[in-house]
C-alpha cells in the first residue's frame, strides 16, 4: 500500500528519529549513523537507558496481554508503535484472540515501510501515517475506520510516546480527544519518562545529547497521573514500570524500579 502522504522525499536518514534510536537502543538494527551517535551519547549520560528500554518493552506486552485476555478488549489503537521487535501487539492480542484488530500509527518512513511489510498478509491489521498530535486525522481514517468499530471499547496505547508532546501542544487534551468518542470499556495504557527520584539528571541528559526530530519531555509522576483523569485505574495504578503487574520473565531493573525512568499504567473508561 502506496499513499500520497508517504512521499520517499521526506525520509532523512541524517535527522536522528526517536524511533530509530530506540531501536538502537533496544539492540536492533533498523538504524543509522546519525540515529546511534545519539543513542550512544544518550546510554553514556544515561547508563541505564538500555535497561529502561527493556522494562518500557515488557510493560507493553504485559498491558496488551492483560487488556486481551483479561479485560476481553478486541480492538487496539496504538500509536506511536515504532520499529517492530519481538513481541508486537498484534501477536500478542491474536494469540489470545485471533479475531482481534490492531492499527498501528507512526509518522515515521522508517516505520511504516517495516509495519507494512511485518504486517502483509496479517488479517485484522493495519498501520496508517499520521501525528499523534491529529486526533481528529487519526480517528477519521478510512482505513482506520474500516477495521475499528468506534461504538464498541477500544484499547488506546500511547506507549513511550507522550514525551514527545511539548506542554504547550497540550498533550491532556490530546489524550482527551482522542477517548472521547470510545464508548464505556475502553481502555488506555501509558507509560511516560520521568526524572522522578533522580534529581532533574534525566531531563538535563535528554536535553544535551537527546537531539532527534522530536525533543523529549519527562513529567513527574503526578502529571503522568492526570492522563487518566475520569478514568478508573487498573491496579497497581501509576507505578515503574518494571512493578506494573510483573510476570515471571526477566527484568533487569526489577530490584531498582526507579532506574526505568518511566511511570506506567493502564485505566478503564466507565
């Protein structure tokens, strides 16, 4: 699939892409040499970004797999999916339940050419181009639309992605847009970076070597909790994410939560 807004003109390999780098980091190899200069300054002022990464990828899995097979959630909306790794949301809410949709959004080239082909004869999925700052643009997609039936609970991930909105984009009122018209049983899951417990030294790591075609936001705990405002948390509430329902599976800052510099949660529309 080929659309108008997906012009081969606009990918910039020399412009570092935080999907990019985050797939440097996480040890994959859908990258570039401007993208690993700065994951590689980032790991250095940040020892424990590799480590972080892991636990943000595991608190996606185990909220998608407790949206599938506990919630009974069918319908999935992620976005700002990033380069595919091991253990995407379509493989894992269709292992659990093979008629369930997913739709991936990403406005990154890289992205969407690596969806499409990771996704070509998927039943049930799709990635479209859009920016999570265009609620509307998203909710209105036809092909969007063509998979998800608004009038029945969709599960919204906004994954590692809202410290990409400024403050001054709103990013609450994008959250609420894009809730509002889910019906009751909905759900959004969230995980966020914070500098939280380590004295202002994230942001100022972020702010000098993070420099990619989207600066990073970190918020305290308390404004990663007012995402869910009129919202019904899922217990444990907003916690690390390496404490939000954790499994048997390895994790590598379990003992020292607060090194994933990030806060997680998942809640429930009434």
């Amino acid at each position: 699939m080929t659309d108008s807004d997906d012009r081969q003109d606009e990918f910039r390999p020399d412009i570092p892409s935080p999907a990019r780098v985050y797939n440097y980091i996480l040890g994959g190899k859908d990258h570039y040499p401007a993208d690993r200069v700065v994951a590689e300054n980032t790991m250095a002022a940040l020892p424990s970004a590799r480590d972080a990464a892991v636990e943000n990828r595991g608190f996606l899995r185990r909220a998608t797999r407790y949206l599938a097979a506990e919630a009974g959630m069918r319908q999935f909306l992620d976005i700002g999916t990033g380069l595919p790794s091991n253990g995407q949301v379509h493989e894992i809410v269709q292992g659990v339940a093979p008629e369930s949709r997913v739709v991936y959004v990403d406005n990154d080239p890289v992205v969407l050419a690596h969806g499409r082909d990771m996704l070509h004869g998927i039943d049930g999925t799709t990635i479209v181009r859009h920016d999570l700052r265009d609620p509307d643009a998203i909710l209105g997609d036809p092909r969007l639309r063509q998979l998800l039936d608004l009038d029945r609970p969709v599960a919204l991930m906004l994954v590692a992605v809202l410290h990409f909105v400024a403050d001054s984009e709103d990013p609450y009122d994008l959250v609420r847009r894009l809730m509002k018209p889910l019906p009751p049983g909905s759900h959004l899951a969230i995980s966020h970076g914070t500098d939280d417990g380590d004295d202002d030294e994230v942001q100022r790591a972020l702010d000098e070597n993070y420099k990619t075609s989207s600066s990073a936001h970190v918020r305290p705990r308390s404004q990663v909790e007012a995402f869910f405002a009129g919202l019904e948390l899922i217990e444990p509430g907003v916690v690390w994410t390496p404490l939000w329902r954790p499994d048997e599976a390895s994790s590598p800052l379990r003992d020292d939560p607060a090194r994933s510099v990030c806060w997680a949660g998942v809640a429930r529309k009434a």
